[in-house]
C-alpha cells in the first residue's frame, strides 16, 4: 500500500457510474451558465492548459492583472456563479468532516494534454475545512508532496469516481496533476477529464 502524506485520503471508486454520469448532466447545465474559461497567470499572462468554470456562491478565478482570488461571478459573463447543486453538497456532508457548507466548486476541465503543476490550494481563509477532491473522466497521474515545494513527492493514479481529501495535516501539501492518460474512461464521450474541488473560502 502506498503511504499517503497525513491527512490525505484516497478513495478509489467512490462513486458509482450512475451517480458518475449524473454528475457529468450537471457539470453540462453549469457549463451552459457559465462558460469554461482559460485562467491565465498572475504578472505574466502564460495560459494555463485547462478551462475552468465555478459554481456556488463564490469560484475561483485568475487574471494576469489580479492573480487568483475569489469571487461571486463569472469573470466573462458578469453573472453570479450557479448554485451548488445538491449531489455534491452531499458528497462534501459524507467525506468532509467539516459542518459549513463548501462555498466553492471549481471545475477544471483537462483535455487529454493539459496537466497542472505543482501548487498549494491558499487562497482560502478557512484552511481548517479541507478540499474535496472529484475525479470524472479519464485517468491521471496525480503528484502530492508535503508542505514544503521540496519535500518528496509520490504519484497516484486517479480514476473516474475517485475521491481525494486533503485535510488537517495534508490542507497544505503540494499537488498537481502530471498527465491525462487517454481512453480510459467512456464517461466523457469526447474523452478529457474533470476535476471538482469542493471548498470552504471565508471564515
Ligand atoms: C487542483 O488542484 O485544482 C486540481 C487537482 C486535480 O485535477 O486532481
Ligand atoms: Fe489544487
């Protein structure tokens, strides 16, 4: 068994198909609301190599101008992100541990060569709720270190359903994701996988 850093957990094939599927109708309606949009790097502009969109009542968003923060609406639309549907309000209820509410989803769609570096989720006041993590689509080979950029870092292979917690002790680690492997999954007809990850933003 691989040992995951404190206060990460994996859970393998969390979600059944059905409620996998399910989940990919709603991440459609959101996207028809609020359009997938490319984040680009504070200061120098670089596009990163996934699309991304929000829902509840506050998302992430990046600019080369304003860096990553949070906010209530879309950067493109100027309309308020949609709500937080209930499917994923109860998966943060069964694998948080945490009693507020997530008040953020972002969803990082990841064609089969996008990928994400090395970061650590800080941009939120509350880091003793932890970030919820959903899987949907074709596999990828995701890194997690410590809470250090330098610690050593393992890889996992994530799959359609699976569930990542970073909490307590793991809130911090770096992670990022090193590659999408193709045609692994028939959930996504034109192939590419989801991200979700559910958050608590203030205190
Ligand atoms: C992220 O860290 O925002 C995404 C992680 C993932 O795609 O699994
Ligand atoms: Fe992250």
């Amino acid at each position: 068994m691989l040992q995951l850093p404190n206060g990460v957990r994996h859970s393998p094939e969390y979600l059944s198909r059905s409620r996998q599927e399910a989940l990919v109708d709603i991440i459609r309606a959101i996207v028809v609301e609020a359009p997938l949009f490319v984040p680009v790097m504070p200061g120098t502009g670089k596009p990163m190599s996934v699309r991304m969109t929000n829902c509840g009542p506050l998302g992430w968003v990046t600019d080369k101008e304003r860096g990553y923060r949070y906010q209530p609406t879309h950067p493109v639309t100027g309309r308020p992100w949609p709500d937080m549907p209930q499917e994923l309000l109860d998966i943060w209820s069964d694998v948080s541990g945490y009693d507020k509410p997530p008040q953020a989803c972002l969803v990082n769609f990841y064609s089969d060569d996008a990928r994400m570096g090395l970061h650590q989720d800080k941009d939120e006041q509350d880091l003793a709720a932890p970030v919820v993590s959903i899987s949907l689509g074709n596999a990828c080979l995701f890194r997690v270190g410590g809470v250090q950029r330098t610690d050593k870092s393992l890889s996992l292979r994530l799959s359609s359903g699976d569930i990542v917690v970073l909490g307590s002790a793991g809130r911090m680690c770096f992670h990022g994701v090193d590659r999408i492997y193709p045609a692994t999954s028939t959930l996504l007809k034109n192939g590419g996988r989801i991200n979700l990850t559910l958050r608590r933003v203030t205190l």
